[in-house]
C-alpha cells in the first residue's frame, strides 16, 4: 500500500510539472519574429529606416542609438511574448516634449512596417505586434 502510495504521489508531482510547463506564456509569436536575434535586426533596420525618413528623422538625430534600440528589442520580446523584462522608462516619460503627432506616429508605424517586411515576419505576425502597439499613441503623443 506505501508503495503505491508513493508511486501515486510522484505521478501527481510529474503531471502537475508538466502541466505547470504547458501554462507558460505562449512564445509562437515571438519565434515568428525570429526570437531575440531577429527582434535585434528589426530594430537595426528600423532605425536606419527612422533616420532616412524626413517624416521620423529629426526626433532621432541626437538620440541614444544604442540604448533605443535595447529597448524596442525588449518592450518587443514582451509584447511578443518572448522571455525578456523590460527595463526602459514608461513611453509617456520616454517621449515628453517632443511634439509627436499622429502623422509621426504612423509615419514611425510604416518604417517599422518596412523593417518586419525585409526581415520576413509575417504579415499576420505584425498585425497583432502593431495591435500592441497602438494604444501606445496615447501615451507618445503631443498633449498641448
């Protein structure tokens, strides 16, 4: 009887790790966009992208190159539901004072459209990045 006991009692433990394995976030979409080292060339693309359009260009003249695009690969990795934190300051605090409207930000929104074309992510695949991405405009947007 112990033993069957104990025998039932692992299997219980077995079944709730596997269980507890399958509750992890779903990352699908997230490999879709080529996990960290694709989400990294989206964002190389998708700066040189902002600095060539006249439209995006002079909010990204003098700015942190190095640290923006740390950041979009993270905010990216957990919007996407990859395995990252994201470590940056809230998009509000981010983009304060510097006038950004709406035709800015669709103007950002086709550039990185571009950037998720040439890096062969899926157009459903960017569908629901930029359906994470829009309510951030509220957040990004000249106030006054």
């Amino acid at each position: 009887m112990r033993f069957l006991l104990r025998h039932a009692a692992t299997a219980g433990l077995l079944l709730a790790a596997c269980f507890s394995a399958n509750a992890r976030a779903d990352d699908s979409l997230y490999r879709e966009f080529g996990e960290k080292p694709g989400l990294v060339k989206i964002a190389d693309d998708l700066y040189d992208n902002l600095l060539a359009d006249p439209r995006t260009q002079a909010y990204f003249e003098d700015a942190p190159i190095k640290r923006i695009k740390q950041k979009l690969v993270e905010q990216f990795c957990v919007l996407l539901g990859g395995p990252c934190e994201y470590t940056g300051r809230t998009m509000k605090r981010s983009h304060e004072g510097q006038n950004i409207d709406r035709a800015a930000f669709n103007a950002l929104v086709e550039d990185l459209q571009d950037a998720m074309d040439k890096n062969g992510v899926p157009f459903h695949a960017q569908n629901k990045l930029l359906a994470k991405l829009a309510p951030m405009y509220r957040d990004v947007q000249d106030r006054e």
